[in-house]
C-alpha cells in the first residue's frame, strides 16, 4: 500500500513538472532502492499513517522529501480546511505546525486557527539536509524557524546529498593559493585579462556565435567592469547596463522582456520548442524573488550560491536577448562578491564547458533537468497562430495556454543538479584551465626572455616572432623576414629558434 506524498499526489490528481522523487509502501520489511533519481522505500506496517490528510502530510514531512511545488499544487487544491482542521487537533504538534505554516505562506491566505503559544521552535528545513537561509526568521504565529532559501516569489531547493556534499568539498581558495605557490601572484594575475577575453569568446560558442568578434570584445569588456562591481546586479536598471555592454547600445529591445519568449530551434518544417519561459507580466515579481533569494543565502557556500542564481536567472529568461552571457556572468560575480576569488581574477567557466563533450553535454543535460520536465508536462500547451507586436517591439505567434498553472514549477525549482554541475565546472576551470594558461605565460614569458637575449627588441615584436616560430613548426617563416630584416641572418635566425624553442621544451 502506498503511503504519503504520493498518496496525496494520486488522491488530489496533481500533475507535477518536478516529480516526487520519492515513493513509499507498506511492506513486510524496511528498505530503500535508490535508480535514476528515484527511491523507493519500504517500511513494515508499524509505519502505516492514519489514511488521512494529515496523516499521510505528516509522514510525508518526517521521511521523504520537501518538495515545494507539490505544497503549493496541493494546497490549491484542499483549501485550506484539511490544515485547519489538523492544526486545531494538534495545535502543538510540529508537523501541524510546520504544515500550518507552509500553507499560510504559499498561498498568501492565514488559516482560521488561533496562534500557536506553547512549544519549543522548530526547523522549517532540516540545515543538514537542504540548503536554508542564513538570517533564521522566527515565526511567532506558528513558532517555527523560518529558514526558507527566498520568498513566495522564489525559492530555490538544494538538497544536501552526499553527492553535493563530496562536490562541496574542493576548497576553492586552497586551490586558488596552489596557483599562486606554484606560479607567483604576479603570474595569475597577469592572466586575469587573457581569462577574461577568453571566458568571453567561450561564452559566445555555446551561444553559437563564436565569428562575433565586436560582440566578444564588449562581453570581455562587460566582464571585466562589472563583474563584483555592482552594488545590485539583478536590479532591473543593472541588468539594462549589462545586457547593452553585450549587446550595444543599439541593440533592440533592452530590458526587460514585455513579449512571450521560447528557447528553440528552427528547422525546415516547424520551429520545435525546448522551453518556455514565464510570462512577461510574472518577472518583475521573479526577479525580486531572485534577488531575496541571494540576500537570504548571504554567507552561504559560494559555490552553491553561484549555481542558483545563475540558474535560477536562466530559467526566468527576464531579457529578450543576452540571458545566457548574463546567466554565465553572475557565476563569477557571486564568487567575486563572496569574496570567494581574488579581485580582478575571473573564472573561465564558459572555456571549461566549451572544453569537452562532457562539460558541453553536461550543460545542456543540467538545463533539461528542468526545461525538459516543464515541456512534457505542457507539451500540448503552446501553438503558433496569428502575429502580435508586443510591447517592447518584439513581434510573435507564440502562444502558450498554461503560464498559471506552471508558475509553480519556475518559482520552486530545485536546483540541486545545476549546484553539482556547477561545482565540478569550477573545480576543472581553477584545477585545468586556469593552470594550463598560468603555465603557458610562464613559458611565453621565459620565451620573451631567451629571444631578449638574442636580439633585443620590444615586447610587441618578441611575442609576434614568439608566435611565429612556434607555429611554423620552429622555422622562421619569409613573411617573418620581410617584417624582421635582421631574421634574414642564418646563423641568427638559427639562435633565435633554439632560444624560442629550449624555453617551451624544459
């Protein structure tokens, strides 16, 4: 017999864009089997609720997962009589009280029950197993401690497995100070600017627009000014500035979005629809959300910081164009103003993911883990009919049927996956990518170096002949010679290569 969340899930017919990834039955014996993000566990029947609401709510609460989504579809549709009920009952109880509170503020109605006024405070969220707000709040009315990642608006869940908790684990500053034991200060330093172009020219492959040079060059310029600069960097006039670096002043369309907007692809037959967005009247009250959200996380892991509100902004898509530049910006901006990384360094998190099958695929998987989900539960929900120019000057025949009923999915995603995923990319870019380029100055400047020796000559024309030796398969090339006459001398040109060359193969 089943028991719990899911119970109630059957019971109430709710179709859920985040599944309960937990399922529990009445058996002869205690186990758990855990496969693709599934467990189901099984207890004796010692365990078996009273076949209520309450009961199969408070079992719920006690052994399987919070899950916000399910609360919020749930309580729309018991009302609120079932938890006033349970609470008058049990006015001390912990799960009542909990419950109580989960309902008053996810749906913004108070429950006709007297305050609580005996019993100690307890969690809303157990800290050792989800992320929680840093600044507890009390709740008098219900005494509990509201410990919640954001607001009504938005509110993030993160869930502490041991996966995340083995991802958490990489010591970004200790990995930080090995590069700079290794290399010298001066040297990772000297490749912050050569990271932040290079971030910026990555970033524009994954939005397939790598031969963009203008725009690669104002994205590395954007990086450069405002990432930790910002004093609110998800406020709608900073994201205006933002998105027109990116983009360019004259860029169509800056601000926020006031049109529908889907992330897709165009092919010969039909445009095919990977995801849909929130509806443009929702984002102001998103975007707050958004930002509650890191104030309340404020002092929390910066890595998993970084991970929700980067995501968390991709997922709200708030501008018509630059979400996925801005997305990847506010990862180095988290960690810059959490102090996390020294100022002036910038992660290249786009030149990892850009790096690898796996980092290319793993972004793409990390995304569906929420996009993917959301178009199968509205998959007939979106058509394309007649044209509308909206008010922002963005014409479109999109049209999608169901933006209510999945506004509880965008404001209570759980975004566990996109923490380990972003984890792993940090750790690779500060362990491989960042080594990698400190390694290379440090041979291009020994280079430098051994050539000054040879023939002296600015810095400028040491790294052109640099590169050309070094490209050319150590040879000097005859368009060298005809910019470098002096290269024309054999026995020169000779002692300039085995100086080029002796500096990159110790």
């Amino acid at each position: 017999m089943r028991i719990g969340f899911q119970t109630l899930a059957e019971h109430y017919d709710l179709r859920l864009v985040q599944p309960l990834r937990v399922d529990s039955m009445i058996s002869t014996s205690r186990s758990q089997r855990e496969s693709h993000d599934r467990i189901e566990n099984r207890y004796p029947v010692g365990y078996m609720p009273a076949d209520n609401f309450a009961g199969h709510f408070s079992f719920g609460l006690k052994y399987e997962e919070i899950h916000l989504e399910f609360f919020a579809r749930l309580f729309a549709a018991t009302g609120p009589e079932p938890i006033a009920a349970w609470c008058r009952r049990e006015p001390f109880g912990q799960y009542a009280r909990r419950t109580g509170f989960f309902y008053e503020w996810l749906t913004g109605q108070v429950l006709d029950v007297p305050d609580v006024t005996n019993g100690s405070y307890v969690d809303v969220l157990s800290p050792q197993h989800y992320l929680t707000r840093t600044d507890t709040k009390r709740n008098k009315r219900w005494r509990v401690n509201d410990n919640l990642p954001g607001s009504v608006n938005f509110c993030p869940l993160v869930r502490r497995t041991p996966a995340i908790a083995q991802a958490l684990a990489f010591d970004l500053a200790g990995a930080l100070q090995d590069l700079d034991n290794t290399f010298g200060a001066d040297i990772l330093m000297r490749t912050a600017s050569w990271l932040t172009f290079k971030e910026s020219r990555a970033s524009f492959v994954i939005e397939k627009e790598a031969d963009q040079a203008d725009r690669i060059q104002r994205f590395a310029h954007v990086i450069a000014q405002y990432c930790g600069q910002i004093d609110h960097p998800l406020s709608e006039k900073s994201l205006h500035l933002l998105q027109e670096g990116i983009l360019g002043h004259d860029a169509i369309g800056l601000g926020l979005r006031r049109s529908p907007v889907f992330v897709g692809q165009a092919t010969l037959r039909e445009d095919i629809v990977h995801y849909v967005a929130p509806q443009f009247e929702d984002i102001p009250a998103l975007m707050q959300g958004l930002q509650q959200a890191e104030e309340a996380t404020r002092g929390a892991e910066s890595l998993v910081r970084a991970a929700i509100i980067a995501f968390g902004f991709v997922y709200i898509h708030p501008m018509r164009d630059g979400n996925g530049r801005i997305h990847r910006f506010l990862i180095n901006d988290v960690l810059l103003r959490d102090g996390a990384i020294p100022e002036g360094v910038i992660l290249p998190v786009s030149a990892t993911i850009t790096s690898s099958t796996r980092f290319r695929a793993g972004y793409d998987r990390t995304l569906e883990v929420f996009s993917r989900q959301l178009m199968r539960r509205y998959a007939t929900s979106w058509r394309f009919g007649a044209m509308h120019t909206y008010a922002d000057g963005t014409p479109s025949n999109f049209y999608f049927a169901d933006y209510a009923d999945a506004a509880f999915a965008w404001r209570y995603p759980d975004l566990t996956e996109h923490v380990l995923y972003t984890a792993g990319v940090i750790e690779h870019t500060v362990r491989t990518e960042m080594a990698e380029e400190a390694r290379v100055l440090v041979l291009f400047q020994r280079a430098q170096e051994r050539l000054k020796e040879v023939l002296e000559m600015p810095n400028t024309d040491a790294n052109r002949i640099i590169r050309s030796v070094k490209e050319n398969g150590w040879a000097v090339s005859g368009k060298l010679k005809k910019a470098y006459p002096q290269l024309a001398d054999q026995e020169r040109a000779e002692r300039i290569i085995e100086a080029i060359k002796s500096a990159f193969e110790e």
